[in-house]
C-alpha cells in the first residue's frame, strides 16, 4: 500500500459553498469528481503502467456519504493505493474535522492511450 504522505502529499483541501438546497446533491458530485481526479493522479504517479497505456477509472464502489457537510466545510481527501500490474484499486476518503465523512473505492485500469479519453 502506498499513502500521499509517502510521496511528500499531506493533504489536499478541498472547499465548496452550496448555495441552495440543491446544492448538498452537486457537492457530493463534486467531492466524488476531486476523489476520482485525485485518484488518477497518484496512480499515474506510481504505477508502472505497460506502455502506450494510462489509468483510466473503471468502476466505483463502496460509495457512502457518511455525514453531512455543511456549506463552507473544509474537506481533507486521502488516496490509498494497491497497484496491480495493469490495474489499480485506490480506498478513497474525505475527512472533515479528524471525522471521516465520505468513503468510495475506485477500480483504475490500463486503457490504449488512443482509447482512453482524458477524465475532465
């Protein structure tokens, strides 16, 4: 297992103010979009993918909002890494407050680079 700290990455913030009712369903969506990105880049980092590959996500699972986040809240998000040789699991967390708020788990595999479009 490999963890951000082990590549000198102690936290990576992340802030959204909702700004109606709607706006708890776009911040979970926004959360999961940081996690997803953020995932990607540590597994692009530390991964010897084959060549003319690069990761791509290919399923989540074991999502669970696991407390509310008010608007304004700071959100710390963790990537832990278990590399495969042309796939990747990564445990996904957000923290808010030393309290874990949000879990997720991402499949990440190798995709023809040709094939692969870039997660935007």
């Amino acid at each position: 297992m490999l963890f951000l700290s082990d590549l000198g990455l102690d936290l990576v913030e992340f802030r959204i103010q909702p700004r109606d009712a709607h706006g708890i369903c776009r911040l979970e969506t926004l959360l999961l979009d940081a996690q997803i990105r953020l995932a990607l880049e540590v597994a692009a980092e530390v991964t010897h993918w084959p060549s003319g590959t690069r990761p791509a996500p290919s399923r989540m699972t074991h999502v669970k909002m696991r407390s509310f986040i008010p608007p304004g809240a700071t959100l710390v998000i963790d990537a832990e890494l278990a590399p495969r040789a042309t796939e990747a699991t990564l445990k996904l967390s957000a923290r808010m407050d030393d309290k874990t708020v949000a879990t997720a788990r991402l499949e990440v595999v190798a995709r023809k680079r040709e094939n692969a479009r870039a997660y935007q």
